[in-house]
C-alpha cells in the first residue's frame, strides 16, 4: 500500500509542479527515487509533526500541494490542532496521509498504533476521509487525493498488503465496493475497510463452506459515507455487521450506524473492532489479529451468532 | 502640515480609541494586549507592508500574520482605516451576524491572513509561506506577530528550527514583549528569559527596539533580513495596555471589562468622548 501511494504521489509530482511531499523523519528508502527526481520539493521536518501541518498549510495557502506523511498516530493526533484551525479552519488544500494504520506495527505497541484515527478525523468538517484495502486502491485514491480540493486524510496499512482485487475497477469516492455477494439470498452483509478486509475476505469464504451467505462491501470512503449502499445492504439482509481494524467508536462502525438508526432502518447490527480499548499483546500482525478479536475465525464466530438470533 | 512620524502616533492614538470602543461596545475582547501591539501594526501597515485592499489576492503581496489572534480588534482598526472593508463593520464587532469576532477570520476578513486564536500556529504557517516565496523566486515578505507567552507553546520552538534550517530570511518575527500573560508576570509563571539569547541560539538573528517607537520599528523593519539567510526577530519591548493608566502592566485586566467609573477614566485618558 505504501509503494503504491509513493508511486501515485511521484507520477502526480511529475504532472503537477505543485506537489510536494513532506514527511517527518520517515521514508528512508522509499522516497529515494521522487527525491532524486525533485530535490526541491522533498521536506523532510525532522521529529516535528506539529510544524510539518503548520507550514503545510502555510505552503497550501500559497497554491502548493502539500501531501504531508508519516506514522498516523503521530500524524493525526501529534498534530491535531495543526490539522483542525490551520488546515481544516482555513479550508488549506493538505493532504495527510498516514502509514501504520490499525495495529499494523504489531510489537512496536499502541503508542505506534493508529486505532482512533479514523473517529477523529471523520470529526473534522471538510475533511475526506479514505481508508484503501489495497495497493490498487491506494493509488486510485492518491490520484483522488489530489484531485479533490480541500483536506483529505488518506489511512495506509504497510508495504506489502496483499492485494484484494482481481481487476481493475471504477472507483468513485464515496461509493463502496461490493466485493463478495449471496447467489441469490444474503444472511448478512458485512461493511470493512482497510487492510482488515483480507480477514474479512477468508470469513466470508468459510461461512459460505457452512451455508452463510454474506454480501461483503469495502468502504474505501469512510467520509462522505456511502448511505446508499448501506441502506440498500441493510434493507436486504436485517443483519448487518461491521469490521474495522480500528475502535468501534467513531470510525466505520459509528458512520454505519448513524446512517442506519437515521434512516429508520431495523437491523440486527454488530459492530467488530477494539471495543473501546488499545490493542493489546505483541507478537505477528497474525498474533494481533487474533487477539484482538479480529481474526478471520473471530468474524467467522460473530457473524454466525448475529445471523442465528435473527 | 505635520510631519510623517507625527501623523502615524497620531494614528495610534486613533486606533486605540477605537480598540477601545469597539471591545466596550462589542462586550468583551482582550484590550491591553491589543493596546499593547498598536505601534507595531501601524508600523507595518502604514509604512512598510506591500499590501493593500487591490492586491489581497496578489500572490507577490507582503503577508501578515497576526498569531496573537487574541488582539486582533487592532488588526481589524487598521485594516479598516486603510479600506480593506468598510469601517462601519467595526461597530459590529463581536455581534450577530457580524464578520468580525474575537479571533480574526481569514475566510471572512478581508486582508486577514490567518485564522489564529490558539496559539503557537501563527509562525509555522508563516514559515511556510516563507518557504512557498523560495520554492517560487518571490520577494515577498512574511512578517509575524507572536505575543511573549506564545513561546511557551512548543510548535513555536519547531518552527524557529525549521526557519533557521531553511536559511529563511524572508521571515520576521515580531514579539509583543510585554512580559504578562493571562495570570501574571511570565517570570512568574514560565519565564522565557533570556528571550533574545534564545532565538540566537535557535539561529535567528535578533534585535530589540521600543515597541510603541514607530520610527525605530519601521527603521527595522525597512532593513530586512537583518543577516542574509537568517530568519530576523525584532523583540519589541512593550506595555500590555499601553494609553489606559490603570490597565497598564497590570495581569487583571487581560480579559476583563472596565466599570463606568473606570470606563470614564479610560475615556479621558484615550481622548474619547464619553457621550
């Protein structure tokens, strides 16, 4: 997903004087060939997130293209206020894209993990909010980044995630994907995001070995969220389940939810996720997986208890 | 016909009655912290400032950023005598409905830069358009205003870092030096002593003046950058509440709105008509 958002980031530099790429003491390596090719336009503010935003937007209010990059916790929540009044406020044309989303930096522990970042920044007015499952997306939704107008937080997994598509597709913001659906009849459909999905995938093909058959949506967009989408799923299955790898309060979670209680939907809904904690434990990102209830056996196991009390 | 100094004290004078008015009238506002930066912005905007109401949108313009957002109602009595909006929009200050509030605006002011209030933001945002000037060969000068108790902010300390690395000597730093902030004395609180060495060792280049002397103000602020590729810091040493006795160097004042007798007072001494 990484590379794949540098790649996007150096063609769009190639076509587009204005953009820069900022990060805070991170990249090393991966950055090499777009600072070879522009020197000039390559930041790095050193262990600085706050002023990375600042000048940013400074930048920005001059006609430049800032896509400022580095660990999301640090990101969106050392920056936070830089993000708000100078770039959200002032309706600065920053993009914020951040790498180690979720507890994909497994043993470096939760200081390192991105697991409210989603809530926050989907709080901001004006912002667009991305959440790509892959590299494919990722540079769809670089391209997308730039071509928006206004703040976008873009959320990275790490470099070598699997990809989840087969073939190229039309990407749309705010439109989710349909990526798995019942022949005829679904039991539940299941909203995901992120790097997460590869999990979701596995579940999706074990509930169908035991007659489960779930519609599976990527929600690359989690701001603007896709209401149509939801309110179709929902109205068609009355179970609707969501897995985020992320706190179940105010990331995908939330957004499904309000979409649905607002629309006077009756569903049976679940939402999968960090139930309110920090990722706990070391280990692989396997190992964090499963002991963070977000495994594909653990959505397996949910999915069968929200489509038996139906 | 008077001389040039002379006019702009005398224009001082002005936009403190006006501050005044237009805090009493609005019903609250920071007034000696604005009163204590009139000098400096009537310095900047009447004689060196490449800005006016035709060219807010020129992108070679000279910026201002006001990162004390807290006293921005003097920002909003310059911009308006020099017709940047019409002056009747000061006596809504602080109202329903009106552009002006008790932080500047930036989408909806115009001539304002930058939405400021919460401290320590102004200077990364003004590095950052110093660094845009670089990228793109403009002459432009960024000028910005930091109140002393905003260097407690760390984010003021990053960008000082940074402008200093990137030989940014398109950049001033103005320091409304009045030594109080919102409790008390700074050396009371969190000193920022020895402020001048501070910003040395950072790698600026720094001078000191009287921050109510417009002639010495302008004087630095025409011999820019004070070394080449350095970042220029003027500390400008000044009274919070400057022209009302009794708000003079006193911490109680800093959001506080006068009585009537104490209004009258105020009045005499700003050479306002108490109607």
């Amino acid at each position: 997903m990484r590379n794949a958002y540098i790649d996007a980031l150096y063609e769009l530099a190639g076509k587009d004087e204005r953009v820069l790429a900022l990060v805070a003491d991170n990249g090393a390596i991966v950055y090499d060939k777009f600072r070879a090719a522009y020197p000039g336009r390559f930041i790095n503010f050193g262990i600085a997130e706050a002023n990375m935003i600042g000048v940013a937007a400074g930048l920005a209010s001059c006609g430049k293209v800032p896509f400022t990059y580095t660990i999301a916790s640090f990101l969106t929540m050392r920056a936070f206020e830089q993000i708000r009044n100078d770039v959200c406020m002032q309706r600065m044309n920053v993009k914020l894209v951040g790498i180690g989303a979720g507890f994909v930096y497994s043993n470096l522990g939760a200081t390192h993990h991105a697991t409210i970042d989603m809530s926050i920044m989907r709080a901001l007015p004006g912002m667009t909010v991305f959440s790509p499952s892959g590299p494919l997306e990722a540079r769809k939704i670089t391209k997308e980044a730039a071509r928006i107008d206004g703040p976008v937080y873009i959320r990275l997994s790490v470099g070598g995630s699997p990809e989840i598509y087969e073939a190229d597709y039309e990407f749309e913001t705010g439109k989710g994907v349909i990526l798995r659906d019942g022949p005829e009849t679904v039991d539940a459909a299941i909203f995901t995001t992120g790097g997460i999905i590869t999990e979701v995938l596995k579940a999706h093909g074990e509930l169908r070995h035991m007659g489960i058959n779930a519609r599976v949506v990527n929600v690359h967009t989690i701001k603007p969220i896709d209401k149509d989408i939801i309110i179709a799923s929902a109205a068609k299955t009355r179970v609707v389940i969501t897995v985020e790898e992320h706190s179940i309060i105010g990331g995908l979670g939330s957004a499904v939810a309000e979409v649905i209680a607002e629309n006077g939907i009756a569903a049976r809904f679940k939402r999968i996720g960090l139930q309110g904690v920090f990722a706990g434990g070391y280990g692989t990102y396997d190992d964090m997986k499963e002991m963070n209830g977000l495994s594909a056996n653990a959505i397996v196991s949910e999915t069968i208890d929200c489509v038996n009390m139906k | 016909m008077r001389d040039r100094p002379n006019l702009l004290n005398d224009k001082a004078e002005e936009i403190r009655r006006s501050i005044f008015k237009m805090i009493c009238d609005g019903g609250g506002g920071h007034i000696p912290a604005s009163l204590s930066i009139v000098e400096i912005l009537v310095a900047l905007y009447y004689e060196v400032l490449n800005v006016t109401p035709a060219t807010i949108c020129d992108p070679g313009r000279d910026r201002f950023i006001l990162s004390k957002g807290h006293a921005c109602v003097t920002l909003y009595a310059v911009l308006a005598d020099l017709g940047f909006f019409d002056k009747s929009a000061l006596d809504t200050f602080g109202r329903r409905g009106s552009i002006l509030g008790g932080h500047p605006d930036m989408l909806k002011i115009p001539g304002v830069e930058a939405s400021t209030g919460a401290l320590g933001h102004g200077l990364p945002f003004g590095a950052g358009i110093a660094m845009a000037a670089k990228m793109d060969n403009r002459d432009f000068k960024v000028f910005v205003v930091m109140g002393d108790g905003e260097c407690q902010e760390g984010s003021v300390w990053e960008a000082a870092m940074f402008a200093a690395q990137h030989r940014l000597d398109n950049l001033c730093v103005i320091i409304d030096y009045n030594r109080l902030q919102a409790m008390d004395e700074l050396d009371k609180i969190v000193s920022v002593s020895p402020l001048a060495d501070k910003w040395r060792a950072f790698g600026w280049q720094v001078k000191e003046a009287d921050g109510h002397n417009i002639k010495k103000l302008v004087d630095l602020c025409t011999a820019l950058p004070f070394q080449p590729k350095k970042p220029s810091m003027i500390i400008a040493n000044t009274i919070k509440g400057k022209g009302v006795s009794f708000m003079e160097n006193e911490p109680i004042w800093h959001y506080r709105m006068p009585n009537g007798q104490e209004m009258r007072v105020a009045c005499n001494e700003l050479g306002i008509d108490p109607k």
